[in-house]
C-alpha cells in the first residue's frame, strides 16, 4: 500500500451527534490522503504514463486525493465493513442507492449537501468511505478530486490527440471543451487545420464533418470573439439536440490511472494497517465497492485491469457492485482520458463487456472483463447491476449475450448479472415531472417515477452474505436469448403502438470503433467505424412493462407503464431521439386509465383493482414474495406499502 499520511482536516460527530439504533453515534472525517508510488513495482506498471511523472528525490511519485469518511464512534459496534463509494463526477451516490437520501441539486460553486436518508447503512454499522479519484472533475467546493502533477517526457508536457462528444440542450454559440463542466484539454494550437469537427443525428451514424472555416477555437464574452484553447465557437450556432464531435491535438494530460491505485491502497491501508493514524485501525474485516454509472464504468475498469490486490497480494475489496455502468469501461487509465464519456461510440473501452471469454464481433479479439480475476484465482464476488436503460443505451446486453446476440453467456462463477425490470438509470422522480430538476432536461412523458433503492439493499446484503458468511445469492435474473424474453427492440414497435406513448424511429447499436492498437494511448482520432454489435432488451408485456429481470411491485402490480427509455422533449431538441443517448438515461411513466377507455387497450385501474384495499393487498402479497426470493428486505415492506399508497392517491386523483 501507498499511503504516506492522512491529513485530517475536519472530525466530526455526524448529524450532531445523533444516535444510529443499536450502533450509537457515528464519526465523520474529512482531509486529504497522500500516497506514493514505487514506478518500478510491477503492480504499478499497468498505470498508463507512469514513467512520464515526475517523482521525489527517492525516486517515487508522489499524489493526493480528498478523503470522505463516515464510521461508528465505537469501533466495537461496527460491523467491521467498509462500502466505499466510487463518487460520480466527484459526488457522493451510495447514500441515495442506498439509503434512498435526496442527492440535491448541484447549483453552480457549490456541491450538493449530505442527506443522511433512512440511515439503512448506519443502522447496518458499515464504515462509508469515499475517495477522490477524478483529476477533471468539476473544480467545485465540495466535491472530491485527485491532484497529481501533469504527465511530461524530458522536461516538456506531453502532448496528444483528444476526441470529444457534447450534444446542447439549446441552440448555443460556443461550448467548452469538456462534459459536463469537467476541467478541460486545451488545444495546443487553435488555429489547428488537422482539427476535426462532425456531427451526428445518432450515435451510430456515420458523423457529417463541418468545414473547418466555418468554426474555431474561441469564446465570445458578449464584445468580441477570441481565441481560446477551452473553448470551441460557430456563428450558425450548435444544434439543440444534435450530436457534436471534436478532435485536436491538446496538451495539459495527467496520470488518469492514479484514480485506480488510489481506490486500491487507501481502501488496502484503512483495511489492514495497524497504523496509528488509520482511521479504522485496521480493524476492518471486509470491504465493498460500489459504483453508479460512471463510478460503475470505473469499477468495470479497475475489475479488468485487476487493482484487487495490494503490494503483498492480499485482496482489497471482497465485493464489488457496479451498477448501471451497463457493458462498458472507459477513459480512466488513457492518456487524455476523459472520465465523464459515457457512449459506447465515443471510447475505445467496449469490448470485453462480458465476465467470461468472448470474441468481440470481428473476431479480432478474445477476452473477458474477469479473466485476470480468473487467473489469479481471486475470490472477489461481482454483481452486475443494471436497469433496462443501459439495455436500451445499447451495450448491457453485452455483459451476457454473445457479441452477435445469438446465444446467452455464463457468467464467471463469482459474479452474478441482475437487470431492474422497467426502472430508469436512476431511482424514479416522485412524485412525477417531465422535467430533471438537477440541468433542465425535459422528456415527452412524465419521467420515470419506479424507487428502486429497496432492491438495491437487498442486493447489497446478498453480496456482503455470499463474501462474508459464503451463502449463495440468488441466481443472475436478465433478459435471455433461450427462453425468449430477449427480443430486438425494434421488436416492440408494434406493442408500443397501443399504449399512448411515442416509441423510438430509431435504436442505436453498438459498433466497434477502431482508435488504433493501444486503447491507453490512442492514435487513430476520429475512430474508423467497425461492425456493429447486437443488442437486445428484455420483452414487454401487454401493458409496455418488461418481462425479465427482477420485477418492482410498482412493475408486477401496475398503476402506470413504466418504460427505462423516454423520447426528448422538443424544447430540448432532438424529439425523435431518446433521453441519455449522452448523460444519464431517463424512463417514463404512462397512467393507466383510472376507467375503461377505447383510446387505450391497457385494462383501467378500475378493471384491475375493485378498491384501494385491493390494490394495497396485491402489492403487499408480491412484495413478501419478493422478501422470500431474497430481492428485498424486511426492512423495507411497510415503505413499499406507504409508497404505494400514495401512488394509488396520486394515480386515482
């Protein structure tokens, strides 16, 4: 392990010293880690650029990262675990997966504040951890950041090609050149001729390239237009809703792979050091990673390039749950990386998607996302998380199908896949809007309103059950080939025709982008397109809710269809296209009809249910079914219930 110090820089009770059930109080620590690094460990050599960053009189490189920690004031009451959450965009997520918490609204210069929500994982007595692992994240009080110095060869910064994606919400002039406000990769040159600017209506298409005179390298400040290196400017103005790419050579990269050892030897520290300054005192028996959609991408990534293990070969974490990260990796031990891509055909980090060896749809290539796991012999259990969103995306079939889409995968014997049958890429907005309150964006339904947090303990505590005492979770639950619950979705067009929704013109398929033979130090910007590989999503009964998976009691007891894909509105451009194509994807919510209706061949609530009772009694009946098969607790029946009451009043109104 790498850990130099802990800098503590606030310690604190949490919530005012308030009491946590039978675990009491609970500690909460901020500060700064700092590590070091050996370059020449061979463990340290599958950091991309390591040998490019300057190092300390010893030799070694030095880094830091901020440092997040919740734990039991008595250690004795702990349960003697960590979850450690992979921040997304440097925000903390497990407490609203988890603890079903509100995660705010992120409003400029300030990060959204802690909501503690139902307590479930203090009340559990785990030690939550975070880690900042992300150089670009958004330099915004509050959230969690890695700092290291920039990669350089004889003295001079390194500079490279770099292939960007931004799709605007409204018609605007000029953009930065990053996600989401992440820091960016200045053009070296802003008069570069080489710099490529394209766009595309869907991902899969072939992109359209735009003269390189009618745009620049620039930014207007409301008097004149000049040039910028972070910024890229056209007068006839960025398209709501349409597709923009970019390439340039640009200068500035730091070690991305710094955030993956990071992640490694702090939770390897605070897991086994007896270090008076370890927090834990290492006195932790079994630790869990956690990740949401970027993060889940991360944990995707730090599973195939293997970080599971520290400098004397021990285990760092014993479970790790990615979650809506579908089949993908991405730029987070690339050279440029950009954290926040989150499409399949924009990275180089595709293929392997499944756990088990698989050829990619060339047949260029035979790999699997675990093999190194495998090889080791590592005993690390993996869940695999995802919502029909990811299915829709494109790539989560991925995870379980052959790449051509004819035949199902096994999954490696530690790992399970779980799909949420009809939920959205993030628990459901209640009660329902059309609109995302966190950045505007507007679908044509109501947005998808299903909480599936409650499946999401469960889940939890099936992985820390099968690490921890080795009894087995149930059996992987997703759209499958054999038994015919995965289907095209263009398959569907016909059944969505009776429900009043508008489906999709188009689905977009993964294809295999060519970015040269190092998907670490990329070469070949813009990508030459490849095949494209199948994907499928799970069938659709007669009321437009999927069949397979794992179902919410708001999916086999139905007040609304609730579809994991929502089509956008035109106030933001792009009505054809569906929500998420680029950010997280968003689901939609269709009431039922409260009677019967010859507009809308759902059978009415008043057909399905004789009261409220009724109602009431049908969900609670599914729901203890749902406890015997293990995907929810009993913590969370009288939620489901109070829940679903108010969906019926809402839904009945």
């Amino acid at each position: 392990m790498s850990i130099k110090s802990i800098e503590i820089r606030e310690d604190n009770l949490l919530e005012n010293g308030k009491s946590f059930g039978d675990i009491g109080q609970y500690r909460e620590i901020k500060g700064l880690a700092k590590f070091i690094l050996d370059p020449n460990d061979e463990y340290n050599k599958k950091i991309t650029d390591i040998e490019n960053i300057s190092t300390n009189n010893q030799g070694l490189v030095e880094f830091s990262s901020d440092i997040h920690i919740m734990l039991p004031l008595d250690s004795s009451k702990s349960n003697k675990k960590i979850i450690y959450d992979v921040n997304n965009r440097g925000n903390k997520v497990m407490l609203s997966q988890f603890n079903s918490a509100s995660r705010g609204v992120m409003v400029a210069g300030v990060a959204p504040e802690d909501d503690i929500g139902n307590e479930f994982l203090m009340l559990e007595g785990y030690t939550l951890v975070w880690c900042g692992w992300s150089h670009d994240a958004p330099p915004i009080n509050g959230k969690l950041r890695l700092f290291s110095s920039e990669i350089a060869k004889d003295g001079e910064p390194i500079k490279g090609k770099i292939y960007s994606q931004f799709q605007p919400m409204k018609d605007v002039e000029q953009i930065m050149l990053s996600d989401r406000m992440h820091t960016p990769y200045p053009a070296v040159d802003t008069n570069e001729k080489e710099a490529i600017l394209s766009f595309k209506k869907y991902p899969d298409d072939d992109p359209i390239i735009i003269p390189r005179d009618k745009w620049r390298f620039a930014w207007n400040d409301g008097n004149e237009t000049i040039d910028n290196p972070n910024f890229i400017y056209m007068s006839d103005k960025f398209k709501a809703g349409i597709m923009y790419q970019v390439s340039y050579n640009a200068y500035g990269a730091k070690p991305t792979g710094l955030g993956l050892a990071a992640t490694r030897d702090l939770i390897a520290y605070l897991k086994y050091s007896d270090d008076l300054d370890n927090p834990t005192k290492g006195d932790i028996e079994q630790a869990f990673a956690f990740g949401v959609s970027q993060s889940g991408r991360f944990l995707r990534q730090f599973i195939y390039l293997d970080f599971n293990y520290d400098n004397l070969g021990r285990e760092v974490f014993d479970g790790i749950m990615p979650h809506v990260a579908g089949g993908m990796r991405g730029e987070f031990n690339q050279r440029f990386g950009q954290a926040s891509k989150d499409l399949p055909s924009v990275i180089s980090q595709l293929y392997p998607s499944a756990s088990i060896i698989t050829d990619d749809i060339e047949g260029s290539s035979h790999d699997g996302l675990m093999e190194k796991f495998k090889e080791r012999k590592s005993k690390s259990k993996v869940f695999f998380v995802n919502t029909g969103a990811e299915y829709w995306r494109g790539d989560a079939s991925l995870i379980h199908t052959s790449a051509d889409g004819k035949k199902d995968l096994e999954s490696n014997e530690n790992s399970r896949v779980y799909h949420l049958s009809s939920c959205m890429h993030g628990p459901g907005v209640w009660p329902p809007t059309d609109t995302q309150e966190a950045d505007g964006m507007r679908g044509q339904n109501y947005l998808n309103s299903i909480d599936y947090t409650p499946l999401m303990r469960a889940l939890l505590s099936n992985l820390d059950k099968w690490a921890s005492e080795g009894i087995e979770p149930p059996d992987s639950s997703h759209p499958k080939v054999s038994d015919g619950t995965a289907v095209d979705p263009n398959s569907l067009r016909e059944k969505y025709s009776k429900i009043p929704i508008n489906f999709p013109e188009h689905f977009s398929f993964p294809r295999k982008m060519d970015f040269g033979s190092n998907e670490d130090i990329v070469e070949t910007i813009p990508p030459t397109h490849g095949e494209k590989y199948s994907s499928i999503v799970s069938d659709v009964d007669e009321d437009g809710n999927e069949i397979a998976g794992i179902r919410h009691p708001d999916v086999q007891v139905p007040l609304a269809t609730s579809t994991p894909w929502n089509l956008r509105h035109p106030d933001v451009g792009a009505p054809y296209q569906i929500i998420g194509l680029t950010g997280g994807p968003r689901g939609a919510t269709v009431p039922l009809p409260k009677e019967k209706s010859d507009d809308d061949s759902r059978l009415s609530i008043s057909e399905r249910y004789s009261s409220k009772e009724d109602y009431l009694e049908k969900i609670s009946n599914y729901s203890k079914e749902l406890i015997k098969q293990r995907f929810l607790l009993d913590f969370d029946l009288e939620n489901i219930l109070s829940r679903s009451e108010e969906r019926w009043d809402y839904f009945n109104k």
